[in-house]
C-alpha cells in the first residue's frame, strides 16, 4: 500500500471538513401526527451537488454528494465535522446512523506531477473499514486491487470528536495541538492492531500480487508474477525474512 492510500484510510477516522449544508433532503413526518402521503414523481434529468437519503427517523441511509457539499462524519446519527475529506462520491450508513463505507473518486495534477484515487469501502461495524477495492497512483507509480483488514474492537468516539475539534480551531496553535493529539491517538490505535492488512490481491508497481498475512500484518505468504512473466511463491518469517522460495523453472 502507498504512504499516500495508508494515510488517506487512516485520516478517514481521523481527520475532518466543515458540516455541509442539505441541497436536497427528504424530511420524516412528525410521528406525533398521522403519515403523510407519499410522494412520487417523474423526472427526464435531475441535477444536483447533493442528494441525502434518510430513514423515517431522520438518520442518514446513503448521501450522494459534490466534492464541495459532502457530509462529514456521521457517528451515531450526528454528524462530525472532517477536516480532509475532499472527495466526492457516495456515503453509506447502517441502521445506527453510523458511517459504515462508501465509494469516492479523486485525482489531482501540478506541473508535471499527479495523483488520483478510487475506492469502495465497507466498514467493520463501530470501527474503521475492513473490505476495501482500492486504485491509487502517484506520479505513474500504480497499484490497484482487493484489501482485507482486521480492525481491534476499539471505541471510536474520541477520536472522532477530536477530529470535529480540529475541524473546528480558529488558529494555528490550536491545530499543531491537536493534531499533535491525533497523531498520538493514532499510534496508540495502530499499536493495537488499527488497520492490520491481512489480505491483498492486486496489481503493485507492475507486478500481479496475492498476500496473505499474519495477525499482525506480517506478510506470510506471497504468489507474484513479475513484469516479464516470471512467477513465484515466497515463504516469510514475521521479520519479513524469505525463508522458501519457489520460482518457475526456466
């Protein structure tokens, strides 16, 4: 995984982006009074920045949104502020009004130097995502494919308040003091297995890859065909040493 797809998934918990406003939301009924009627209509074309759907209880079920309107963190039916979460695409969310994964699109380009990213996420439940089809790049330097990822059972509230105060701070020692404690928080989250990589299979860097992973994220077990078609299975230690490897006779 590149630094830049690690941090992105890892500031996803972690970071931060100012409380969108609602361009178009279906409003419950009062349950005080009788149901109102339902409503439909037929439409040739619809264009608009966001489109929020929400259970009867007002809580979130799927947002569709601009890079500009999209929601922050929605945790428990409230929603956060997010200071880094500058892609557009869809947020999904589970009966607890919970973020529970999504599908974002990115890229970005200065000078000579480019960026772009697509993802589809699904979230272990109270925690961060746990299946995740992934494409990312880096000046030309690719790689795409399948993840799994363990995530320890953690509570995830402080952090995500700490995020919205970050989101929040009006000057610049405000946030280097909190982001001093994000990154604090988040070392002591990966210490217990925050994000743990048990599962590739993909491209990397021209090679086709499968790994297969310890409980500490060690890689184990690596099949890989090379750019010149030479395949191999590799045996490793938790130190990542080789101890058997298996190549194609020539």
């Amino acid at each position: 995984m590149t630094p830049a797809i690690r941090n992105g998934l890892i500031i996803a918990w972690l970071g931060a982006l100012s409380v969108a406003s609602i361009v178009l939301a279906i409003q419950p009924a009062d349950s005080a009074q009788a149901p109102a009627a339902a409503h439909t209509a037929d439409y040739d074309e619809l264009t608009v920045q966001r489109i929020n759907i929400v259970e009867p209880n007002g809580n979130p079920r799927v947002i569709i949104s601009s890079k500009q309107r999209m929601a922050g963190l929605y945790w428990g039916g409230k929603e956060y502020q997010h200071p880094t979460r500058d892609e557009g695409g869809f947020l999904f969310f589970n009966d607890d009004g919970d973020e529970v994964g999504g599908m974002i699109f990115k890229s970005h380009k200065q000078g000579d130097k480019s960026a772009a990213s697509a993802s589809m996420l699904f979230d272990q439940y109270k925690q961060g995502e746990t299946l995740g089809l992934i494409y990312g790049e880096e000046n030309r330097q690719r790689e795409a494919g399948l993840r799994v990822w363990d995530q320890p059972d953690i509570e995830m509230l402080p952090a995500i308040a700490l995020s919205d105060q970050l989101a929040r701070a009006t000057t610049e020692a405000q946030r280097a003091e909190l982001n001093a404690q994000l990154k604090k928080m988040a070392e002591e989250m990966r210490g217990k297995g925050y994000f743990t990589e048990r599962f590739f299979a993909g491209k990397q860097l021209g090679e086709a890859v499968l790994k297969l992973a310890d409980a500490q994220g060690h890689p184990r077990l690596v099949l890989k065909v090379d750019p010149q078609g030479q395949a191999s299975i590799e045996f490793l230690d938790a130190a990542g040493k080789t101890t058997n490897r298996l190549a194609a006779v020539k």
